[in-house]
C-alpha cells in the first residue's frame, strides 16, 4: 500500500489514517501470534506434526471441523 | 497506539469466540455426533474395531470446542484489528466504527465465503486420511489466494477512487475480487471425498453451521469492536478537525 495515493480529498473531516510505518511492526507480531493459534487449532497433528501423539488433534477436533480445516 | 488495538482486536475476538462457541455447540454438534454415528455404522459394517477415544466425546464438544474456536477467535481478533488499522482514514469518509463493519464483512468473505465455496467444511466420516496433506496445502493455498486478491483489489480501488466516484472504484474492485477469484477456483482442483450413503441434508446443515460459525465470529468481531472504538476512542480513531 502506496502512502502517495492518501489525498487531502478523502482525509477532510474524517479519521487520520495511521502511518504504515507505526502499524508494520505490530502487523507482523499480531500475524506471527494468529498463525501459531491458527496453527494448532487448524492443522497440528493433522497433516503435520510438532508434538508426538494425537492428542492436540484430538482435542480441539470438534473446532477444526466445524471452523472448516481439512481434518483427517 | 497500534498495540492497543491489536489487544482490543484479541479481547473482542475472545469474545467472538466464545458467542461462536454457543453458536457451534447448537447448531454444530448435532451434525458432528451425526456423523460420528454414521462413521460408526460404516466401519461396523466394514467389520472394522471401533476407534479408541483418546479424547472423550463430551470433551470434545465442550471443553475442546471451545478451547478451538476461542483461540482461533483471539487469532482472527487480532489479524482483524490489523486489517482495521490499515484501512481506518484509509477507506473514504468512513468514520472508526463504519470501518470495523467494513472491515469485518470483507473479512467474512474474504476468510469464510469464497475459501468455503471451493473447499467446504467437512464432518467427520469425510475424507480420505491419505489425503489429509494435500487438502490441508490447497485449503491454506485458497484462503492465501483469497486474502491476497482481497488485499490487491482494495488497493487498486483506493487508486481507481482518486478518478472515480467511490461508489464506481468500489464497485470495480469487488467486480475483481470475484473474476480473479472465480479463475482461481477453477485452476485449483476439486475435492470430493463424500462417502456413498452419507445424508445430503446432514451434510447441508453441518456446512451451513460451518459458515454461520464464521458469520457469528466476524460479525461480533465487527460490531463490538466498532462499538468499542464509537464509545472509547483512541487518539487514532477520534475525527480530525
């Protein structure tokens, strides 16, 4: 996303778009947080594994089908 | 300031999580035990041993569930609020909470519909175990696809908008969305793994629930947050004189 498109036309009056500056580092600390939870919740002891066992599967099961990931 | 929303964007999701769990556990868990049931049937009939339960059922759907869908509603919280940032001031005249419904409803589409259209949610009993790593590549290839076309389209319509009215560069960004989503549902391949005898209207109410669930979670995500950020704004997020 391109900062030299932002106009004073669109901003008058309304809200102050954040500098993309002050969001990149908390957009890759907030990404890396919801892909580890993602992770376990979705895919983890399914098609790949860190833990041994099934239990982590085997627990959130009900969750993983229902939210739509590729179970078994 | 970006960390106070991304806090906010978990703690709402947390709450998203827990109304999808509600959601899930009534409209959801009859179709789960449902298919458990028929699974149960159809390896009796193979004379196959029933499968040892390593996680009681009654976790499963209590405990588990909502342990699954409160993480992933935290998770998606906070990849909403960072969608939120970059498209607050960003989107027209939009005020903070016309950006939260915005946002979610792109969300909704962009993370549940379209992914879901190609590659539905699927009960138990369905799908072959062989498979289980390629249809987990091309669901996570899917929803990439989705987010990045979404990403890509919105910019193009924040640009087409400096030319165009908002309504048009609007218009003409979703118009693309759903060309460039359309030609990738069709070069990806398809996945049909539905057991012979397996209820048409069982599987029908289980995918519904599915998306229902996505619904609950983005709506609440859209609606408290953008009360949130109406009712306590932060210095971000109050109109500029």
């Amino acid at each position: 996303m391109s900062t030299t498109s932002l106009t004073p036309k669109l901003n008058s009056g309304s809200v102050q778009a954040i500098p993309l500056g002050a969001i990149a580092p908390w957009a890759i600390f907030g990404l890396l947080l919801a892909i580890v939870g993602i992770y376990f919740v979705g895919a983890e002891q399914g098609a790949t594994a860190l833990f041994k066992g099934m239990y982590v599967h085997e627990f959130v099961h009900d969750a993983r089908h229902l939210l739509g990931f590729p179970c078994h | 300031m970006v960390g106070n929303l991304l806090i906010r964007g978990m703690i709402v999701g947390v709450l998203a999580g827990l109304l999808a769990f509600v959601f899930a556990y009534v409209f959801g868990e009859p179709w789960v035990d449902w298919a458990i049931g028929f699974e149960g049937k159809m390896d009796a009939m193979k004379g196959m041993a029933e499968e040892p339960e390593l996680v009681s059922r009654g976790v499963q759907s209590t405990f588990g569930l909502l342990t699954g869908v409160i993480v992933m509603g935290a998770a998606l919280g906070g990849i909403f609020s960072i969608a939120y940032a970059f498209a607050l001031g960003r989107l027209g005249r939009l005020s903070a909470p016309g950006t939260a419904v915005v946002v979610a409803v792109a969300c909704f589409v962009t993370f549940v519909l379209v992914p879901q259209i190609k590659f539905p949610a699927n009960p138990p009993s369905i799908g072959n175990p062989d498979t289980i790593v390629a249809r987990t590549g091309l669901y996570f290839t899917m929803l990439g696809t989705s987010v990045l076309i979404a990403i890509l389209c919105t910019m193009l319509a924040r640009s087409w908008s400096q030319r165009h009215s908002a309504w048009l560069s609007t218009l003409m960004g979703i118009a693309l969305y759903a060309v460039l989503m359309g030609i990738a549902m069709k070069a990806l391949p398809t996945v049909d793994e539905v057991p012979d005898g397996f209820a048409a209207n069982a599987l029908w109410h289980f995918r519904l629930a599915s998306i229902g669930i996505g619904a609950v979670i983005w709506g609440t995500l859209g609606i408290a947050f953008g009360y949130i950020a109406e009712r306590y704004p932060l210095a971000v997020e109050s109109t500029a004189h």
